[in-house]
C-alpha cells in the first residue's frame, strides 16, 4: 500500500510540473510566432512540446525541455514497474499479518528453524507467598500460549526459557506435576536460573513436600536477587515440618534485609509460640501490630492451639477504613497498602518525576495495581516537609489521582482518574539517601471504596531533583 501511495503522488507531481513547463513554454511561442501560433498552442499541446524543442538553442529552453521531458516519461516507466512493487509490499503486508496472527510463512529451510524470544510473563508464580490471600477466580485456558510453546520446544528442545514459560502456564492453570516438570527441565538446562527453582519450591509446598521445597529455596538463594521470598518461604516449610529453630532463623535472616515488615514479625512469633517463647513470641506480636498486623498472636497464646497460628491473616491492616475527612488521622507506619479495585495491594516501589508521584506493585513493564497522583509543581517548588489534605468535597485545584488495576486475563492495566470527590493526606519528610520518604492515606470514590495507606520511600528523577530547598 506504501508504494501505491508513492506512485500516486509521483504522478501527481509531474502531472503540475509538466503543466507548469507547457504554461512556460507556451508564453514564449505567444511572444516569439505571434498570437495565432499562441492560440494554436493552446488547443494543441503537442505542438507546443514540439515547438519548444525546435526552438530550444534559439530561446535558451533546453533546461525546460529536458526537465518537462523527464516529466512527460517518468509516470509510464513508474507504471510499467508499479505491479512489481505492489506484489513485493503486498507480501509483506502478508507476512506481518501472519506474524500478528501465530501463522508461521516459510521461507527457507534455515528461517523456519530460527529461535524466537519469548518474554518472561509479567505476572510470575514466584510473587505467590504461601498463606497470603488473593482474589479467587477461575483459572484461565492457556491453551494457545501453551501451544505457541510446544511448538517452540519441539523445534529447540533446549529453550529454558519456554520451558520456564509453560511450567508457569501449567501451575497457573493448576497443573502442578507439568509445571514441576518444565520446571526441572528448566534447571537441567540452566543450573543458575534461580527463578525456576524458587516457582518450583511454592509448588511442593503446595504438594506438601517440604524437604523438595527447603532443597529448591535454598538453591534459589544462590542465584536469584528475591532472597527475602526465599527466605520466608523456606522458614514456612521449615515450620511446616515442626522445625521451628531453623524457621526462626531464617525470618530472622528476612528481617534483616526487610526490618519494617509486619508479615516476618508475625510469622516469627507463631514460630517463638510454637517453641514455647510467649515473652519473645509476644514481643514480635507487639511488634508485628505496629507495624500493622491488627491481628495479633494473643489469641492463640491463651488458646495453645497451634493450628490458629498457621494462618498468615491479610497484608491489609483490619483498623484501616475508607473515610471522607482524613484531617484527624494518624497515618500507621508500615509499608504502603490497602484494597484497588477489589484485591489486596501492597506497593513494592515508590517514584517522583516530574512532579508526579506513582506507588506501585509488580516487575512488569505495567504494573499490577498503582496509583498515581499528579501533584503540579510549580517550577523549583520543593516537595520535602511538604503537606497535602484533600477532603472529599475538594475540586478545583487538588491533584489528580489516577487509579490501576489488571483484569483478569489481560496484561494491560485498566485505570480511573478522580479528580474530585476523594480524600487524602499525603505528607512528606526530607530526602535521605536519595528517596524522598512520605506517608499516605487515600481513599478514593470507586465503587469498591479503594484505598491506599502507610509509608513510602519514593526514588526523585527528572524535575524532582528540584526538590531540595535553595541554599
């Protein structure tokens, strides 16, 4: 279609020019031979081309002659090649709508064989903790992905990257024996792909199988950078086996690197229950509900029943609740999270830019849930020790928030942008160590009563390095 369009304005343009060169032409035979050869021009405009060229040296016209000539030609040569051209474009067009479509073409026996890159899904097994709640929805087909990937691996039997895709596919449809056994084939062909270890573990501690599942977080330590999922996943197994030593040893590990998480406090001190430490196992209770675990250990403390321990409750706190008037509300101090449309939030990463701060979940390209609010900074204005407290009344002039979520089945996050009728304190510190650390309580007026509460530490770029006071 490109080169039709071409040819068609490559005709149009010789077409003027053409029409331009016999208008000078024609001018100069009125002048020269008088108005009767003039009119005769006019009615016929061969024999104005034809005069031209007769008199060309005479009237110094061999410049426009040659250039009306090219003209005059170049639109039948361009015709004669144009079907060539469309058949070449036409099968181009056709090969990116089979591509589009998973058809494959081939071309030669060397092309059809060559490996394609497939990306990692952006929602990964390895973001399933045991004993956090989710939403619960009926697992998606698969069946063309899965298809598209058997189709890979029987032309590359050594792609541990479509055997890591499809072993995700089949634990996300729930089949745990084909996931764990692409998951194998994964590690047989890379050792170091700490990912497949680590998704491979969650499913035997799904199966049960908790010594498989210490073995495969342990190796997972080795070589992926997600060393606190690891650890916490490996002291549930070792707590799930009665081990409540080397449970203990590795929350303390997580702790280490995660210290403001209130999940490893609580975890920990069922496992301090579990050995009969109630001074420690209250301790971390205490400071589990500090740092927002509403539900404490206290209950099974009285009770000595230690199935009522095992249960991990929601990363949501219970006392936080969706309210108009946040003025008189003491943000909690844990990791930012609450409900967005409907499932659990708790934000992973934190950034400023441009005057627009985004909170946010997931690895991906698109984020799992977010929000992000347009703050409109003016230039060289500073955001450190500032305050922001909109009441649901609030309009012209407060910031815009914008609400993300995935729908099931998509990758592509949907969004609702308020601009009025929601509430929120958000205030902020000083920048330490190049994030700028903040605290938020929104609450925003969808249908599900979304909410986002806790503390951030938010990365500054473009505009926000700004942020600092002038000297």
């Amino acid at each position: 279609m490109t080169v039709i369009f071409i040819a068609l304005g490559l005709f149009l343009l010789c077409a003027f020019l053409s029409f331009i060169f016999y208008i000078i032409v024609l001018i100069k035979l009125f002048k020269t031979d008088g108005p009767i050869m003039g009119i005769l021009g006019i009615f016929c405009g061969i024999w104005v081309y034809i005069w031209g060229w007769i008199k060309h040296k005479q009237l110094r016209l061999a410049r426009i002659m040659l250039l009306w000539t090219i003209t005059i030609l170049l639109p039948p040569l361009v015709a004669f090649g144009l079907p060539f051209f469309v058949a070449g474009d036409m099968q181009s067009i056709a090969e990116q709508i089979a591509r589009l479509s998973g058809i494959s073409i081939k071309k030669s026996a060397e092309k059809s064989h060559k490996k394609r890159v497939i990306l990692r899904p952006y929602k990964t097994a390895s973001k399933r903790v045991p004993g956090k709640k989710g939403v619960t929805r009926k697992p998606p087909s698969y069946d063309y992905e899965i298809k598209k990937l058997d189709s890979l691996i029987s032309r590359d039997g050594n792609n541990a990257t479509a055997f890591y895709n499809r072993g995700w596919l089949y634990a996300s449809k729930g089949n745990d024996q084909q996931a764990i056994k692409d998951y194998t084939q994964v590690i047989r062909i890379s050792r170091s792909y700490g990912d497949a270890y680590y998704n491979r573990g969650l499913l035997y501690v799904k199966m049960k199988k908790y010594d498989l599942a210490i073995k495969d977080f342990s190796q997972a330590m080795k070589y992926s950078p997600r060393l606190i999922d690891a650890y916490c996943n490996r002291a549930n197994a070792y707590y799930e086996q009665g081990n409540s030593k080397m449970a203990i040893r590795d929350y303390t590990a997580a702790l280490k690197i995660r210290p403001n998480d209130g999940d490893l406090y609580y975890n920990r001190s069922i496992a301090y229950l579990s050995k009969g430490d109630k001074l420690k196992a209250a301790a971390d209770s205490k400071q589990a509900a500090r740092l927002g675990k509403k539900k404490a250990v206290t209950p099974a403390i009285q009770k000595g029943k230690k199935q009522a321990a095992r249960k991990i409750p929601s990363a949501t706190p219970l006392s936080v609740i969706w309210r108009k008037d946040l003025r008189k509300v003491k943000i909690p101090d844990m990791t930012a999270r609450g409900m967005i449309h409907g499932e659990e939030f708790v934000a992973e990463s934190a950034k400023i830019e441009n005057g627009i701060l985004t909170i946010r979940d997931g690895e991906g390209i698109f984020p799992n849930h977010a929000v992000t609010i347009f703050l409109f900074l003016k230039k060289g204005e500073s955001l450190e020790n500032k305050s922001y407290n909109v009441v649901s009344t609030s309009g012209f002039g407060s910031p815009h928030v914008h609400m993300k979520w995935k729908p099931a089945n998509s990758k592509i996050p949907k969004s609702d942008v308020f601009m009025k009728n929601y509430s929120m304190r958000l205030d902020f510190a000083k920048i330490q160590n190049g994030k700028l650390p903040g605290k938020i309580y929104l609450c925003m007026p969808d249908k599900m009563k979304s909410f986002v509460v806790g503390s951030f530490g938010a990365a500054v770029k473009g505009q926000g390095k700004r942020t600092r006071p002038k000297e």
